[in-house]
C-alpha cells in the first residue's frame, strides 16, 4: 500500500504573514516610542564609536576586496569607507555589537534590538545616495527611526516566550528575520516579496551559541549580529529580484524549521506586535557588561566605596555571595580560566571582581593587561552563585521584567557587609528618568573618542534635538559622521 506526498503549495505560515502585515500597514503612535527611538540611535552609534578603538574590531571592516568604492554606496559611520549595502550593513553591525555596550532585550530570550540598525543604516543611507543621484529625494531619518522600531518589535515579541538559546541557536536568528523584514519594506518589496524575504530567513542554516558559551567562548560573538543583519539586507535583495520564497519553511512536516531547529515546537506568542519593545528597552549606560550583570556590577561598585571608606581593601574579603536569577547562572556564572575579552565580559564573577577591585568596569578592563592581575582570579575563587526563584520570576514578568543581583561580603574578620540589593539596572525603563542624561553623556564621550571638536559639535546639533533629526535626509545625517 503507497501514500502520496501532496505536492499542493501551502498558504504562508501565519507567522511569516503576521510580521510582514505589521511591518507594511502599522502605524506607530506612541510617542514614547519614538522618543526612546532617538535615544536608541544616538546610544547604538556612540557604541560603534568606541569599538573603532579596537584594532580587533577595525581589521574586520571595509571591503570585501581592499580597494573597492561605491559610487552611491553606503558610508559606514566613524570610517573613510563607502561599501555596497551589504557589506556596509556589516561593518555597520560590527562596531554595534563589538564592545556588547549597546541595547538589551530580555524574556525566554535574549538580545540586543538595535544590532539590526547594522542593516537599516546601510540600506538607508544607500537608497538615499543613489536616489539624489537620480534627481529624487534622500529618505528622512524618521523612516530610519520607524525601522528601528518594527525592527526592536519582531526580535523582542519573537523573544518573550520563544528560546532559541535552549535548542543551541543564538540569538542573532532573530536580527536575521527582523533585518529583511524591515530593510525590505525600505526596498519597496510587495507583499508577497516580503513574505518570501522573511521565509528566506527561516530557511538559512542558523547561527549556533556556541561562541558565546563555555569553553569555544570568542570574539565571533561580536560580529555576530554584523553577519546577520548585512545576511538580511542580502535576503531582502534576492527577494526583490522576484526570487521566490518558502511558504510553509516554519510548519512543513520533517523539513521545516520547526522540526529541524525547534524539537518540533511552535513558536509561542505573548501579544500582538506594536511598539511595546522599543517602549521598554533596556538600554546598557554604566557598564559595558553581559545584561544580566548590570546590577551585580552597580552593587560591587557600592561594596567598593564601603570598603574604602572603612579602610579596608578587597585583601580583607574571605567570601562573596552572588544571589542572582536562573538566566544569570545559565549564561555567565563561570568558573576556571577565561580565555580572551569575550570569556570576561560573559564572566559574573569577573565582572564583579573589576569594580570590587578598582571602583570600575570599562571596556579596557577586559583586555589582558587587567586580566594578569591575580587579584581578579583570587577574588572569583571566593565567590558563590545562587539562584533565587523570585529574582527568576521576576525576570520574566511581564509586569517587572527586574534584572536583580544581590552582593553579601564577609571579611576575615568574620564581619558581614550588608547585603546590597539592585533589582533594576539604570538603563530600565523604571530608571529612565536617572538613566537619560546618563545615556547622552556616554553617546559625547563616544563622540569625543574619534571626532575633532568642532565635528562633535555639528554631529551634536543635528542629532540630539529629535524634531530636527526626524527632517534629516539620512546621507546628511550620515555625511557628518565620516572621518
């Protein structure tokens, strides 16, 4: 007796329709969206600028073939480079995500929303140039802020119930398929083209964790999220030439992702999409740290001060108790030795052990001339985390969304340093109030890193009033950030 496979074309999987119907016909009103929007951009360049103080990161960048220019190309902030979008994108990217300073999202899983302005900027800046080129207006940086919203939306509503990380997939899957959805809208896909640009994502091999895990942890977690979104505005491209896409790539029996790289579940959803993510990010502003050791590392920064105002160092400290949350202990809680910067900045203990130390935790201090002090790894030796369950359901409600760490020392002396409790880092949404000045700060000292003064100050007027960047053509924009 034979069966026949049914050879009939599916309709779309909902799930690629629902994102591309959001992102084609939604019209964002809240305005704290689009306010926090602006301060998103000016945060995510100022963490592009520092990273192109790292000769690490800067070999990666430029073109594929050295030498190349594109006549209406895309220029990379920061850099003398003019690329195609693609390659722009991920340059773009790169320095984003290279210092892991930039914006967080935190639920079933994690990430950083704004690595897709790799992909938007590219494509904008690009479709600008080549537009004025041909007598036509430059897209205005609101089309720009409008991306980077649907773009914050599809990864983090994908992200709240959805864990890529427990099947092995890292999270840049998520910048991947919001990436061509939002840079195809910029491209003029149709609506079908878009659905087959999204199902073009879902259907790529997928990035694996497992260079931001224990014991292969490296540096391709920091262009990571690069490749992904210079991937999408590739996907975006193939799609709009009338290449065709993959309607059930989600819900196809034995061959489709859910099968392949989900243990056959499907995705799960907590709410519709809106503007809910970008209204809620969590933005890093104090400390370039792993997300969930924000808190920690502002409470070791107290214990640091309480120590030197008692006249004692960390030589006096015979045991530290970290109380944390599940996703903590999942992600950094590390013991034995730490390999390169990215080993440390996805360290608990380590991150830690810097402010406890030396009252701060910049990006340098992940670099191996810190590293070589054997406080640091005398200090991780003394510490111990536990989890606790309501900092682990606090993390995930929707209510809250707290990232708590708690901080107990006791000294040789067998005193006991209350315990310091941070539930709420600075760049949540509860301490946006606090954190904004903050944020605008770190985005001057990042400016002041690579520009002259006078060029901080045209990049200043042009982008902290929102009324006049919103009117902005993006190549303007642009063009005031080449070296």
């Amino acid at each position: 007796m034979s069966s026949h496979i049914s050879n009939e074309r599916p309709q779309p999987d909902k799930v690629l329709t629902d994102i591309v119907d959001y992102v084609l016909n939604y019209e964002i009103k809240n305005d704290l969206a689009w306010k926090t929007a602006h301060y998103c951009l000016l945060d995510t360049l100022g963490c592009g600028f520092e990273a192109l103080t790292y000769p690490a990161c800067t070999k990666l960048l430029g073109p594929i073939v050295h030498g190349t220019f594109v006549p209406n190309g895309a220029k990379v902030p920061g850099t003398q480079f003019q690329l195609d979008p693609i390659q722009a994108a991920f340059n773009i990217g790169a320095i984003i995500r290279w210092l892991d300073f930039n914006d967080t999202w935190l639920a079933a899983e994690w990430g950083h929303p704004s690595d897709n302005l790799g992909g938007i900027l590219a494509t904008a800046d690009w479709l600008s140039r080549t537009a004025l080129a041909n007598g036509k207006p430059a897209l205005l940086m609101k089309e720009v802020l409008e991306a980077m919203i649907k773009a914050h939306e599809i990864q983090g509503v994908l992200a709240l119930e959805n864990s890529f990380n427990k099947v092995g997939l890292d999270h840049v899957i998520l910048v991947k398929c919001a990436s061509t959805a939002v840079v195809g809208k910029l491209i003029g896909l149709t609506r079908d083209e878009l659905i087959n640009a999204v199902s073009l994502a879902f259907t790529d091999g997928q990035a694996l964790r497992t260079y931001r895990h224990s014991p292969n942890t490296g540096s391709r977690k920091s262009w990571a999220a690069g490749d992904a979104t210079s991937r999408a505005v590739r996907l975006a491209l193939i799609a709009k030439t009338g290449e065709m896409g993959y309607p059930s790539v989600l819900t196809a029996k034995t061959w489709g992702f859910y099968d392949v790289s989900f243990k056959g579940n499907a995705f799960k959803f907590q709410r519709d999409y809106g503007s809910y993510v970008m209204e809620n990010i969590l933005f890093k502003i104090s400390y370039p740290a792993e997300f969930h050791a924000q808190t920690a590392v502002e409470a070791a920064m107290t214990i640091h001060e309480k120590l030197k105002a008692s006249g004692k160092s960390t030589d006096n400290i015979k045991k530290i108790t970290i109380r944390t949350h599940e996703a903590a202990i999942r992600i950094i809680d590390k013991k034995g030795a730490l390999n390169n910067p990215a080993d440390r900045d996805h360290c608990i203990q380590y991150m830690v052990a810097v402010p406890l130390i030396y009252g701060r935790l910049t990006a340098a201090d992940y670099e191996d001339n810190i590293a070589l002090d054997i406080r640091i790894d005398i200090l991780r030796d003394k510490m111990n985390c536990t989890e606790d369950i309501q900092f682990s359901k606090d993390y995930h409600d929707p209510a809250k969304r707290s990232i708590a760490n708690a901080i107990t020392v006791q000294l040789n002396d067998g005193t006991v340093i209350d315990e310091i409790v941070v539930e709420y880092p600075i760049g949540h949404k509860r301490r946006r109030e606090e954190g904004i000045p903050e944020l605008l700060n770190k985005f001057k000292i990042n400016l002041a890193r690579i520009f002259p003064e006078k060029q901080q100050q045209a990049i200043l007027y042009a982008a902290l009033d929102y009324d006049e960047l919103v009117n902005t053509p993006v190549d303007e924009f642009v063009d005031l950030m080449v070296i």
